[in-house]
C-alpha cells in the first residue's frame, strides 16, 4: 500500500502574460530560460518589455525543463518558438538549453534584471536561488562589477527552506509569516549545513519548542549565513533581493534588520530577475547582430 | 569587474578574486601558464571581454588545488600572483 504523502516543500507552477500588449505590434521578439537546480524559468519579452512568462520545478533533464518552461510561457499568446528573435540560457543548466541562440552566466543576467525591475539605482543584489547564493555589485547600466557565489553548501538557499519545510510539515510558502509568531526572537541555529542544521532543528522540537520558534531559529540562520556574503563584498545602496527566497519574508525582514538596509520592493516577480535578464541581453544581442547583418 | 571565484566552508574562505579590469590591458596572460594546477584560464565573458576566470572544475575545491602553492612553512610568492603584472590576482586565504 503506498502512503499519499503531503509534500510541504512543493511550490504551485505559474504562468503570466500581459493581456492588454499584442505581440505581434512589437518588432523584436525575445526570450530568457533560466534553469536553475530547483526551478527553471522562461521569460518572453516584446521590445524590450516584459510580456509572458512561466515558472516551472527544474526536473532530472535540463532541455526538458527548458523546453516546458518556455511552453508554458507561449500559452494562449498565439506565439511560436519561430516567433522569438533570440533566445538567451541562464541559470546552472545554461548551456542544455537546445534551442538557446547563446548562454550568459546568472550573474550578468540577475544583474541586468535586477536593473530592470528595481531601476537603475540598484547597485547591490542578492540572489537566493535554489541550491546557491549570490551577492552581486552593478552599476547603473545592470553591469556586473564585483561578484560573489557560494554554491558549494545548501545553507541559504531555497533547497534548504524546502528540507525544513518538510521537516516541520509547514507549507514552503507560510514559513516567513509563520516565523514571526513568536514572542520573542529565538537565538539562530548554530549550525549553517543543512544537514547539520535539520539535526538541530529535530532536537529542538524534542525540546518542546513550537514550530514558529524553529521556524524563526533557521530563519535567523539563513540571514545571518547570506548577510555575512553581502558584508564580506561590502553594501552599497540601493539594495534589492532576487531568487525565491526574496518571497519569504521571515528572511528577508531578518537581513534588512542585520544590515540595516531595506530592499526595494517591485512589482514584479523576484523569481524571474535571471530569466528577464537573459531576455533582455537577448535583444541587445539580437541588435548587434542585425548590425552586423548577420540575423 | 572583479570577480571571486571559490566558496566558503565549514573550514573558511577559499576565494581566487580577478580584477578583469588588470585582464583588459594584459595581452601575455601569463597566469595561465604560471598556475601548476591550470587554475586559470582565458575566457570570453558576458560583456565579449577576454579576461582571466578560474576553471570551473577546481572553483569548489581551491584549498585543495592551490595546498601545493601554499606550504605551511615558509610560503614562497604564488606563482599566479607573482605572474600578473597588473596584480590582479589575489587570494582570500
């Protein structure tokens, strides 16, 4: 008999496009694919602006991800992968996107998005993506000028939200409210594995601690973890938060408190910075070969 | 730009930082070859510039790959560091 089994770390797919744009009234027509180690993104924009995209889970295959992320970003548009100009690969699984025209690292790409969708007076960004962490240094055209990554632990990244949300069985997407209800803020977990770090939250449960407190224990934690990165390449204003994670705001509310700083709220979705990046260098890209009457 | 390549972990920070700027007027990219452990190499970055980057196979593991430069006792000048003449390559540790 199998067990049906709630899976507290699974986050809703979602898809969005600007209803009231034509896209056929554009003149370049250009696409971003990020696929990242937990969730692949496609973004779609018309001259330059932001027209459709789809946020998707990354699955075992990277060009199936590509390809069922830029899927769901042409539904119900009328659009077809002939129809895009150019098209851009990001994100770690950048270079198995098949039909990607070139592949940029995340890097410049959350960094020209980030410019995009928190203006050009962004000048640090930090990227919280699903199994690594970004703190990046631009200027005013979104260029990259200083940048740090860890990627090599779990800690303060998406997937280790997800393994505690499992853990606690709290949904991924109520741990920030959640970490909140408590009297008092708890001290951090000590720990900055993941692993290491799930031990210690199970202990603490067994000590009769409510799951808020935990909650607000390792969100502490992940704070501190990616505070320390962003000090250790220096905060300049403005700042602004990319990835997932910038949707938790039990973490987010926890760095702007140890750096003193407050992130640039937009309207637009943090998740998509890197794929809207690559869709934008898509069209710069796109230009220069047309000058160069190559396209 | 500069760029840090490397990570952090339990036992510290382990980052290569490239000032790519140093890379822009250098056209002997002598750390290349300077490195016993190919670290380095010559990339085409976002920007269509060719700078200096850190190979992607030894990004994770340069405490390990750099330990033949660094003795305990008595550490002679890195070769990468000593081979940039726009000292543009440092470390973190």
């Amino acid at each position: 008999m199998t067990e049906n089994k709630q899976e507290f770390w699974r986050w809703s797919e979602y898809n969005w496009r600007d209803e009231n744009k034509d896209w056929r009234e554009g003149n370049i027509v250009t696409a971003g694919i990020d696929v990242g180690s937990v969730s692949s993104q496609a973004v779609i924009c018309v001259d330059g602006e932001l027209y459709a995209f789809n946020n998707v889970r990354t699955g075992s295959n990277s060009p199936d991800s590509a390809r069922r992320a830029l899927e769901g970003a042409l539904k119900d548009t009328g659009m077809t992968r002939d129809d895009i100009n150019f098209v851009v690969g990001t994100g770690y699984g950048r270079v198995n996107v098949p039909f990607a025209d070139k592949a940029v690292t995340e890097i410049a790409c959350h960094a020209r998005g980030a410019n995009f969708m928190a203006g050009n007076e962004v000048r640090t960004i930090l990227d919280m993506g699903g199994q690594d962490c970004k703190a990046i240094h631009c200027d005013e055209k979104g260029k990259v000028t200083n940048f740090k990554m860890n990627d090599k632990c779990a800690a303060g990244t998406g997937r280790g939200m997800e393994v505690l949300a499992d853990l606690l069985e709290v949904p991924v997407t109520e741990i920030g409210e959640m970490s909140f209800q408590v009297d008092e803020e708890p001290p951090p977990v000590s720990s900055t594995c993941v692993v290491f770090a799930k031990s210690e939250s199970m202990a603490l449960l067994k000590d009769g601690w409510p799951k808020s407190k935990v909650l607000a224990a390792y969100c502490a934690a992940m704070a501190q973890r990616v505070a320390s990165l962003l000090e250790s390449v220096g905060m300049q204003e403005k700042f602004f938060i990319t990835g997932g994670i910038a949707k938790n705001r039990g973490v987010v509310e926890r760095i702007e408190k140890i750096l003193g700083v407050k992130a640039i709220q937009t309207k637009f979705d943090s998740q998509i910075a890197g794929a809207l990046g690559a869709a934008l260098f898509a069209k710069t890209l796109y230009e220069k070969r047309q000058a160069k009457g190559v396209a | 730009m500069k760029a840090n390549y490397g990570y952090t972990d339990g036992s510290g920070d382990y980052y290569i930082t490239i000032e790519t700027e140093g890379c822009l007027k250098c056209t002997e990219h002598d750390c290349v070859d300077a490195c016993p452990q190919d670290v380095f190499a010559i990339i085409e970055d976002d920007y269509d510039d060719l700078v200096a980057a850190v190979v992607e196979e030894h990004r994770r593991s340069l405490a390990y790959v750099c330990s033949e430069c660094k003795p305990a006792s008595d550490p002679p000048p890195l070769p990468c560091v000593e081979a940039c003449p726009q000292n543009a390559i440092s470390h973190s540790w």
